[in-house]
C-alpha cells in the first residue's frame, strides 16, 4: 500500500489527525481539494495588508485545545472589546434587555436538560419545542434569534433533540467571542500545515472512496491512493457527495443524509477609528428585525472595525443578490444602530459561505432530520477502515474550531488503535 493512512480534508480536524499520526510514526498524507488549508477557517487581506478571518475566528479560555495550540506557536491572542452598551434593535430598555437575555439563557439551560429520550420530542423542532415552553414571547423570539444565529438554519428546520444534544457539548463560561488572534485564525491552521511538509497535497480534490481486502483506494483527480485506512475529514455534507464502491450500508447514507449545510455570510468592515466607542458603545448589535443579523467589534493595534454576520435564511435570501447590495443594506442597518459615522467605512470584505463548493456552508452542518437522533454516532462509529470526522461530530464544542481540532484528536487515537503493531 502506498500509505498506512490517507485523511481527506485539510480543515482544524484533518490538520490535527494528520500531525498526531505523523507524530505517532504512521506513514500519513493529508488531501486538500482547495488550495489553501483550513477549510471553513480563511483570510482576506485588505488593501494596506491587514489580514482578517473570512471565516472561523473566535475563541475563550474555555477552549483549552485552541488556547493550547495558538500558545505553541507563538500567536497573539487579542482579548474583544466589549466595553459599554449592547445596542438593540428595535430598541430595547435596559433593564427589559437583560430580563430578556437572563430568560434567554435559562430558556437554553431548560432545553439541554431536557430528557431526550423522551419520544415525544424526538418529534419536535426547535421552533416546535419553544412554543410550547411558558415563557413570555419576547424571551421566546430571543432564543429562537440565538438559535438562527448560533445554528445558521431556520429553528423550524432545526431538528429539537439535535438541537439539545449539540448545545450539551458547547461548555464554555465565557463568551465564545472573547478572544481572537491577531494574526488571524487561518494564519494558525498554515502554522499546522507547515509542520507536515510534502506529506500534505493541495488541489487535489478526492473523487471515490473504494473498500477491498482490508484496505481503501482513493480516487483524486490525478490518480488513485491506496491505504490500510483512511478519515474522511470533512463535514457530514460533503462526505455525503463523494461516490463509495462498494455503496455504503443504509445505516451510513441515513445517517449522512439527516444534515443540511448553515447558511452564513460574513463582514468586516473597516473604519479610521472605532467611532461607536465614543458613545459608551461595543460595537455588539443584535437586531430582531429582520432576524439573523449581528454585528461585534473586531478591532486591534492598527486596525478598527466591525464584523457582521448575515445567518440562517437572512443569508439565503441575500446570497443571489449583488455583493454591493448587501453591503449597502449592512451599513444602512449600522447607521441606524451605531449612529452616521457607520456610512463612511474605508473598505469592507465579505464572504459568502452559502452553498460553498468545498465546505457546503458554514458555521456547521445542522441535523433536520427528526428521525435521525443517531446520526452523529452512527458517523463516529463510521465502519472501519473508513473513518468519518469532522467539527460537526465532536463530543466538545461541535461546530467551532476547538471541536474540530477535539474531532481530530479523537480520530487519530482511534486510527492508531485499529493499526497494526501499534
């Protein structure tokens, strides 16, 4: 065989399995169909060379594997601003504002309590379980927001035990906005990347997974692979796309096909100071009309600015219009939050992860299916020697990068136990 292990897919996950492997003496090479690493984590650079995260960014403390990493390579962490007032929209007294986000919270920490054992749930979307919870409604149009906006789907589509088992694993005390790197998050993943050398291979999309005498044979675009195993390292979406001979059995292809891609569309905008400061601001801005839209404050040494995000069915609903539309809706709904001065930014670049031809969407794939309350450990089980990980799967922080560097942690351990000798 050509190799012990071949990983597809060079996001957080598959960067992890590949250099645990590589640490461990097994003869492993990593595929990448884009020619860049970091899958749904990606840079863009402005005009003067400032770089920003297009994609995955935020982290906390409470995030022990991202925290670990960035340290090990000598990143900056950036702590972000959140001095002053959240602004709402419709505007929201103060006093209600927190009585509706305490609500919020308490409405959560009741859904991931929940028995979900229980059949009657498994019958339930998101938005089913919420109109049946004895809360007043704008604590309950709060969570459904947070859940479109966390989730990246409509909660209608949302399937309510996945939901609840997925926020389960999401354990952090601090907010998931609290730090970032100042040299960007992609920046962290080519850190990784560097470290496998020629045993990593861009542009170089996989096509076929074939399963014959103990082993796989992998089909790209410039030839076949063959090895004892190998981790599809990618989102359930995308594993779902590629062709398997002999086909997979029906508790697999069931289990890929209960995901739906979220939809995202990410900004940053760029102005010559943090002007919103200056009225005791954050930044942070939460509108509930129209639902999906969230702005928070990105600024560092050098650099002022603002990141927005467009999520749920906000995002498809502008992802077939012209880019310089949404902008212009963007810094209208700023202006009227933040005050005139959001009109005159000095550059803005934006990102539209709908329907992403290498990843699908973002920030994860969400499980809709209500029939399907195994699916993720149905795919974690996969069916050696094919493995399946992802961010999506991961029994810590599933759909942010400390998931899936968690994911290829877990992958790699267990590629390790099944090989020989080892």
């Amino acid at each position: 065989m050509d190799y012990d292990v071949i990983v597809v897919g060079a996001g957080f996950t598959g960067l992890t399995a590949a250099t645990q492997l590589m640490k461990a003496g097994v003869n492993v090479v990593l595929l990448e169909a884009q020619d860049r690493v970091g899958g749904r984590v990606e840079a863009q650079v402005f005009e003067d060379g400032t770089a920003v995260d297009a994609g995955g960014q935020f982290f906390c403390r409470d995030m022990p594997e991202v925290v670990s990493l960035a340290r090990e390579f000598g990143r900056t962490f950036v702590k972000t601003y959140a001095e002053g007032d959240t602004t709402y929209l419709p505007e929201v007294p103060r006093g209600r504002a927190e009585a509706i986000w305490n609500g919020v919270d308490e409405l959560r920490e009741t859904m991931i309590a929940s028995d979900l054992s229980d059949p009657a749930l498994r019958k339930l979307t998101a938005y089913d379980w919420a109109q049946r919870q004895p809360v007043e409604d704008d604590i309950r149009q709060g969570f459904l927001r947070m859940v479109t906006g966390l989730w990246c789907r409509a909660p209608e589509e949302i399937a309510f035990t996945y939901l609840a088992a997925n926020d389960r694993r999401i354990t952090n005390t601090t907010s998931e906005l609290e730090l970032f790197l100042a040299g960007t998050m992609h920046a962290l993943a080519d850190d990784l990347a560097a470290t496998l050398g020629d045993r990593l291979r861009l542009g170089t999309p996989v096509n076929e997974v074939a399963i014959s005498g103990g082993g796989v044979t992998v089909m790209t675009g410039t030839g076949k692979m063959t090895a004892a195993q190998v981790v599809l390292a990618v989102p359930p979406i995308m594993a779902r796309r590629l062709s398997y001979a002999p086909p997979l059995p029906p508790h697999l292809t069931r289990a890929l096909d209960a995901w739906i891609p979220g939809m995202v569309i990410k900004l940053n905008i760029r102005f010559e100071r943090p002007f919103w400061r200056d009225r005791d601001l954050s930044g942070m801005t939460m509108w509930n009309d129209p639902q999906g839209l969230f702005a928070c404050d990105a600024s560092r040494d050098g650099y002022a600015g603002l990141i927005v995000f467009v999520s749920g069915p906000l995002a498809a609903t502008w992802h077939d219009k012209p880019a310089r539309e949404l902008e212009t809706f963007v810094i209208e709904k700023l202006a009227e939050a933040l005050g005139d001065e959001a009109r005159h930014s000095l550059d803005i670049r934006m990102r539209d992860w709908v329907d992403d031809r290498w990843s699908d969407g973002a920030y994860s794939d969400v499980i809709t299916s209500l029939d399907a309350t195994d699916a993720e450990a149905t795919l974690t089980t996969g069916m050696p020697p094919v493995h399946f990980a992802s961010s999506e799967l991961s029994p810590s922080f599933p759909g942010y990068v400390e998931g899936a560097i968690v994911a290829g942690k877990q992958v790699a351990a267990k590629v390790l136990k099944l090989s020989p000798g080892r």
